[in-house]
C-alpha cells in the first residue's frame, strides 16, 4: 500500500485525510460528515496507521479541470 500526503480514506461517515506524511509517522485529520472539515490532527506510527485504516476505502481525488 502506498500512501500520500492529502488521501482520504472512509468508512460511513467517518474520514481520514493525511495531513503530514514521514518515513515512519503519519499525521492525519479525522473528521465526520466531510472529508475536508474542521477535526484535531494525530500522529501515529506508519504501521498503527495502517491498521486504522485497514478495510476503510480510499476516495479518488477530484479530477482537475
């Protein structure tokens, strides 16, 4: 799996967006009701971030125009 700085990721109503990305912490944003909403930044290592994340679906992101 790769991961990038800005993907959001769902699951219902709840979404995870990457914030900040390291060779070995991830910090994200999670948030309910928008993918782009106010919600409190965690960190967390890379392979306990995968676990969250783990059976959630990776929103494609808006096509440019």
């Amino acid at each position: 799996m790769r991961l990038f700085q800005n993907q959001v990721y769902q699951r219902d109503t709840h979404y995870i967006r990457i914030v900040r990305l390291d060779r070995y912490e991830v910090d994200f944003k999670s948030t309910t009701g928008e993918p782009q909403g106010d919600g409190e930044i965690t960190t967390l290592k890379k392979k306990e971030f995968c676990r969250l994340i783990k059976g959630m679906t990776l929103l494609e992101p808006p096509a440019p125009r």
